[in-house]
C-alpha cells in the first residue's frame, strides 16, 4: 500500500523571496516631490552659453586692433628715425657752415688770383690744398659762364645787353662764385647776365 505525503501548507507571515532576488530600493521620482539636481553636462543657467562663432569673432575683432595699434607705432617710430636724420644732417651741414663760411672770401681772392694769373709757386699749392680740404668738408663751388640764370642760385647785378647765341637769360660773366653745403645754398653766386635777342 503507498503511503501518502502529508501536504504542506505554507507559512503566510514569512516573507516570500522574488525569483529576481532582492528587491532595489527605487529612486525618488520627481513626482513625489523629491529635489533632483541638473543633469550632467547641461550648462547652469547663471553662465550664459557662448557660440563658438561668436568667440571666433571676438577674437578677430581684437587681432584687428592689435595690429591697427601695431601698424601705427611702426609708422611714428619710422617718421621718427627720418627726423633724427635729418635734424643731425642739419647741424652738420650749420656746422659746417659756421666753420667755413669767414673762409668763402678767401677763395674769392684766390679765383681772382687764378684770373689775374698770380697763382703760382708755393702759394698756388697751398690754394690748391685749402681746395681740397673745403671740397672733403663737403663745400662745393658752382657758378660758370653759360649757365641759365636760375634766381634761386644766382644774383644777377647786371644786364649786360643781348646775345643772340642765347635763347633764355644767361650768366655771361662771374663776379663771385657761389658756394652749397649739400643741397643747401651757401652764398648765391653774383653774376652778369644776357638777355636773348627779342622775336620781331
């Protein structure tokens, strides 16, 4: 004869385990009230978010300046050095003048001398030299029959009638040569001019 199992009735006030294991405690929803913090990466609302082209711009708009400020300081520092120039260039070419200028009444009597032909022996080497050493310091003469009258080079003293081998006013003769530092006119030469023949 089988025997039968007795049947087994279970125990209600023990807990009953899910086959998933242990339940999880679930997170708080938002409905409930709960406080949920930003989300990761999400920029906070105080800090304004900045586009890249706008950054991109800002920083080409500051380039421009730097080089505007850049392009100006080169341009006063040029004009600057071409002042310093030429300033320094003045006070030689004053200096210059200052020292040789009591001198020009010397070469007058020796190209008077030259004319008259009374430069000869020693005193003809030591014109010769006193030359030299004017023309190294950078005094140059000029002022020679021939030449067209130029007012900003020469002080006509007088017309000294027509010539018709002449088409404009010419100096005919030198009185006094003229004498330049550089560009700069020193003493206008003093000459006698012709006037060309007039056109019937």
């Amino acid at each position: 004869m089988t025997q039968e199992q007795p049947e087994v009735t279970p125990d209600l006030d023990e807990p009953v385990e899910s086959p998933r294991g242990p339940q999880e405690t679930a997170a708080p929803d938002a409905a409930d009230g709960a406080d949920v913090g930003p989300i990761d990466g999400a920029a906070p609302e105080d800090e304004p978010f900045e586009e890249p082209f706008e950054e991109a711009s800002r920083l080409r708009h500051e380039l421009a300046e730097r080089t505007t400020d850049l392009q100006r300081l080169q341009a006063e520092f040029l004009n600057y050095k071409r002042r310093v120039e030429r300033d320094r260039d003045l006070v030689r070419e004053n200096a210059v003048f200052a020292v040789l200028s009591p001198m020009l009444e010397v070469l007058d009597s020796i190209d008077r001398a030259r004319e008259a032909g009374e430069l000869e022996g020693g005193f003809k080497g030591v014109a010769d030299q006193l030359e030299r050493i004017v023309n190294g310091l950078g005094l140059s003469k000029f002022g020679k029959p021939g030449d067209e009258f130029d007012p900003t080079h020469h002080e006509a003293l007088s017309h000294v009638g027509t010539d018709p081998e002449v088409a404009v006013v010419t100096c005919k003769h030198i009185a006094k040569a003229g004498y330049r530092i550089g560009d700069r006119v020193v003493r206008a030469a003093q000459v006698l001019v012709v006037d060309p023949e007039p056109i019937d």
